[in-house]
C-alpha cells in the first residue's frame, strides 16, 4: 500500500499530481469506480469501502479523471475503444466523487437513518446492536438517532438493543435517561433486564430510579433480579446494601454474584459484608463476582486474601486468571500473612502446570511485594508448560482466547517480571534482561511477543541486549514488529543502524507499525527527531491511527517539534478528520504550549463537538 493519502480535494484539475507514492482516495460504494482503482493499481479496497487509485506516473487531476474513464470505457466497449461521450459520460462520475468527502460520521448517520426508516424491527434492532459494538466513539454521535426509536416502535428487540447502545455510550447516554428508565418497568423480562444494566450506567446520575429498581429484586425473572443488583451497584445505592445482602441468599448463583459485586461497589458501606461474600468463592458460577467484590472492599476484602489464593487452584482458567490479577491488588496483605504467601511459593513447584502459571502470575500482580522472589521467576523462564489456547468454551464462541500469559509458563514469567521491573526500578536486573533476551529466538511468536514486553518493561536495564531487539524488526508478526519498536524506544541509546531500520518500519504496510514506529523515533531523543521528516509524511496516511500517532509524536520532537505546530493544528480544521486525530492534535498542541497560544480558539470551537473525547480534550 502506498505510503501517503491524498483526496482530490487536494488538488486542482490542472494541477499536477507527482510521485509514485501518492494515492487519491475517491467515494466509497461506486462499483464502476472500483473496477477502475483494480484496472489502474490492483490495492485491494479497504475494509471502509474507501476505493484507492494509485498514480503511476506524473499526472494533472484531469488526465487522472480521464484515464480512470478511458479504462473503464475500454473494458466495457471491447477493441473498438470509448468515444469520446463515453469518456466525457463516466468522467462525471469520476468528478461526482472527487468532491470534498463527507464525514464519515454524516455517512454513517445517513446510512442509520436508512436502516432505522426503511427495515423491518429485527433488522432495525440488528443495525443498533451492530453500531452498539462498534465503540463509544461511533455510538455516542448516533445516540440521539437511536434512542429516538423507542418512541416509534414497541419491539422487544429493539428496546434491548438501544439498551446495548446506551451501555456503550458511557457518559454520553446520561441526556437519554429519562427516555431509558421506563424500560425496567415493560412487561419483557429481557428488556427489565436490559434496562437495568443501561441505566446503572448512568452511575448517580440515574439514582431516581432506585425505588423501581430496589423493587425489581423481587421479581420472578433471574435475570431481572441479577440486573437489579448490579444496577445498585452501578448507581452506588448505599441505603440498599441490606436489600443486596439478602440477595446473597438468593436461588440462583449468579444472582448471589451479582449482589456481591453490587456491595463491593458500595464502597466502605458494602465492605462489612464481605465475610458474607467470601463462601460464594466455592461456587463455580458465583465466584468470579465474589473475587471481583473482595478486591473493591479493601482492607476488609484484603483480610481474607488466603481464600482468594485458594482460587488459583481453581479448575476454570478465566476464574485462575483472576485471582491472580486479585491478589495484586492485596499484595500489602499477601506478603504479610505466611499462610497466602507461602501458599503462592509452593504453587510456583506444583506438578501441575496450570498452577504454576497462575502462582507465576500472581506474584507479578503483586509488582515490588514480589521483588524479592524474581529468582524463581527467572528459573521459570525455563518452563515449557503450555495450555491448549482452544477449547469447549473459545470454539463455541463464549469465550475469548486468553492471552498467552495465561497459557504459557514461559509468557507468564516474562510478564510477571515485567510488571515488577516497571515498579522496581532498582538494580541487579542484567542477568534476568539476558534471560529473557534468549526467548527472543523462540520460534513461538507469543513468546517472542511476551519477552519484548518484559524488555520494554526494563528499559535501559536491558541496553546490553539492543542488538537482539532490533533483529525482531523485520519479524513477520506485524504485532512482533510494533513491540520491538516500542521496546527500543524505552531501552535507548539506539546507534544509526538500528535508528535505519526502526525508521524503516515508518513504510511498513501495517497501521499499527507505522504508528509504533512514528512514537518509538519520538522518544528516542535529538537522534530520533532527525527522522521527523518522515514522520511527517504520516499526516497524511490512509489509517487515523498512524495519523494521530504522527501527530504526537511530531509534538514530542523536542526543538523539532515546535515547527510542526501549524500542521499540527491543520488536523483540527481538516472536514471529517477522525475524532481520535482530533484529540490527538489537540493534546499536542497543549504540550507544545506557548507555540500553541494562536490556535486557542480554534481549540475552543470543538468543546461543543458531538464527540465525547473531542470535547474533553478541548476543555482541558
């Protein structure tokens, strides 16, 4: 793919168009178009339908237009050729899509205005539900649209999947709460449900409607009573906590959880429950709520850290996962009582391998407390323990593959001493870099994958293994690639051949190296900044996500940077610039400080922008 994107819109017709690497991106959605973009160039279409023409040689816009015609004509008209009113017939299609583009979000409004006037309520439901998974970003500038709908249609379904919609909004949704709250009155039990998880959303905000909610405890659905709960908790309803403690004795577990994730959100008002909550550990379907509870009650949840040990025993690895993460978070108290430590140490010998992964891992959660005990984290660099990442649950699609961490004994000590490097900044630690620098020749990618990140995590600790991290650049994991980049900029002290080929990566056919790349270079001081030039260019890539990474890291440029000020702001006055280019720019522009000072009221104008995260970063 070529390195840098340009609409017409950048171009007059008589203006010439000059190098091989330039693209024009044209409008989505034209099937004659894109027949012509794979007679010119052969690049796929993007996931978008963006449609790509690739300028092979020096052309004006107008001849551009034309050859896009003449080729299209040509296949259509067989050896006798286009004449010229075919030409001049397609040549306005050409030109109707080489106006100013749209926003891509007045796109997508339009193409929900569609979906929500024209199908039938399951489709409509289904075009909610699809925009819902699509981030808060993309919901939240729909929201209006979308809730809307309520007032025209009775449909369970999409009552449910406005819900959905509003839970992916965030902070956005709180303007619709009136309009949500009468669903946990309907008469489905899965809109009460649904309902109920979408106002306990709205936090405090939505606490008019405990008295509804508090009586939905008692209904005859379990779902319903499982989504009370955790609406209480989500609106942190303190005067309730007797009401959820009664639910710890309801008849279904999840409920049971569901009341004990509700306490721990309670704060100190729901912590002296927590000897209530610690026996719904041994129930497999109740437990991970409970683990969850215990690790928000604090010092009162943290007293009882020898039971949560316990569960990383337990047989179900996302629950083993868990603990771990848990007894992090009461690392304070873990190494202050023999019991809950001792237990972890003899785990990390157990002859089951699973358990050592977990007790690996717990003690990396457990960050500086663990210092003292890298040395069996580093004999276990060792171990070749791996769990099969497939099984009953991933392949039937109720639940996601974890991460190698998880699975691999090998991946969890690398990421366990990771996170106590990043805590530890101390010394001692050359010897366990090395260690870890030797998976790097490990033909597991997700090994390789966890030792950069442990790498990273050192940072110059591990300068003496430079040479092996930069070997990684031209890996064929795109995701090895980007770790190795960032690696290297959080090890520094990079010499001219590895600062080549880091600034190399700057034309890798993948976004996420691109952007990684851009922002390792940023980091790596006066030596990286001789690269800005180039990471320049990246302003105008197809991707938004190497745009904003250009972006901020043209603003960390040191000296250089402040020359970049103006194009930086240009991104803000760009027609359809994507929301996280917006920010981007915005939060460069604020660390560029007085060179900024002339395009305060430009920042100003996007504090009333439609998306959440724009307004928030103009407001800072």
């Amino acid at each position: 793919m070529p390195e840098s994107g340009m609409t017409f819109a950048s171009f007059k017709d008589d203006e010439q168009i000059g190098s091989r690497r330039e693209v024009l991106l044209l409008g989505a959605d034209l099937r004659d178009v894109a027949e012509v973009r794979v007679e010119l160039s052969g690049v796929p279409l993007l996931p978008d339908g963006t449609v790509v023409v690739f300028v092979s040689r020096t052309a004006t816009l107008r001849e551009v237009k034309e050859a896009a015609a003449r080729k299209l004509l040509a296949k259509e008209a067989g050896a006798s050729g286009p004449t010229a009113a075919h030409v001049a017939e397609v040549l306005v299609v050409v030109q109707y899509v080489s106006r100013e583009p749209t926003s891509r979000s007045k796109s997508n409004r339009e193409r929900l205005s569609y979906e929500l006037a024209y199908k039938t309520d399951e489709q409509k439901a289904l075009a909610i539900a699809d925009l819902a998974a699509k981030g808060e970003t993309l919901v939240a500038s729909h929201l209006d649209y979308i809730v809307s709908e309520l007032q025209r249609s009775s449909s369970a379904e999409i009552k449910q999947a406005v819900c959905k919609a509003v839970i992916a909004a965030g902070q956005a949704s709180l303007p619709f709460y009136q309009d949500i709250v009468g669903l946990i009155g309907d008469q489905s039990p899965e809109v009460r449900y649904w309902g109920c998880l979408a106002v306990g959303t709205m936090g405090s905000s939505a606490s008019g409607a405990k008295r509804q909610i508090r009586n939905l405890l008692q209904d005859s659905s379990e779902a319903v009573r499982f989504g009370a709960c955790s609406a209480l908790g989500g609106i942190k309803a303190e005067d309730c906590t007797d009401d959820l403690k009664n639910k710890l004795d309801d008849p279904s577990p999840e409920v049971q959880g569901a009341a004990c994730l509700a306490l721990g959100r309670m704060g100190v008002a729901g912590a002296r429950y927590a000897p209530m909550v610690v026996p719904k550990l041994s129930d497999p379907r109740s437990c991970n709520d409970a683990l969850k509870a215990l690790a928000l009650m604090g010092p009162e949840g943290s007293k009882h850290c020898d039971k949560v040990v316990e569960c990383l025993c337990n047989e179900d690895a996302e629950t083993r996962a868990l603990a771990a993460s848990v007894v992090g978070k009461m690392s304070e108290y873990v190494k202050d009582t023999p019991a809950a430590m001792n237990r972890i140490l003899d785990l990390t010998r157990d002859e089951d391998g699973r358990k050592r992964v977990a007790a690996v891992l717990a003690l990396g959660y457990m960050g500086r407390d663990a210092a003292s005990h890298k040395g069996i984290l580093q004999d276990c660099l060792m171990d070749e323990f791996e769990e099969e990442a497939e099984n009953a649950l991933t392949q039937g699609g109720c639940r996601g593959r974890l991460p190698p961490s998880c699975r691999k004994a090998k991946c969890a000590a690398a990421a366990a001493l990771a996170r106590i490097a990043a805590q530890d900044q101390g010394y001692g630690w050359e010897s366990t870099a090395a260690d870890v620098a030797r998976l790097l020749g490990s033909e597991d990618w997700e090994v390789k994958l966890c030792a950069l990140e442990c790498l990273s995590a050192l940072g110059r600790r591990a300068r003496e293994n430079t040479d092996k991290v930069v070997g990684q650049l031209s890996d064929e994991k795109y995701i090895i690639r980007a770790k190795a980049a960032t690696a290297l900029a959080n090890i520094g002290d990079l010499e001219s051949i590895g600062l080549n080929k880091l600034s190399e990566l700057l034309q890798d056919t993948c976004p996420a190296v691109k952007s990684a790349a851009a922002l390792a270079l940023a980091e790596l001081g006066d030596d990286g900044a001789e690269y800005c030039n180039k990471v320049f260019d990246l302003l105008t890539d197809i991707s938004a996500d190497v745009r904003a990474a250009a972006v901020t890291a043209l603003s960390k440029m040191r000296d250089k940077g402040r020359y970049f000020t103006t194009v930086i702001a240009q991104r803000l006055k760009t027609e359809g610039e994507d929301p996280k280019v917006r920010v981007a720019a915005m939060e460069a522009l604020s660390a560029l400080e007085e060179r900024s000072l002339a395009f305060l009221d430009l920042i100003k104008q996007h504090q009333r922008d439609e998306v959440p995260s724009v307004r928030e970063a103009a407001s800072k």
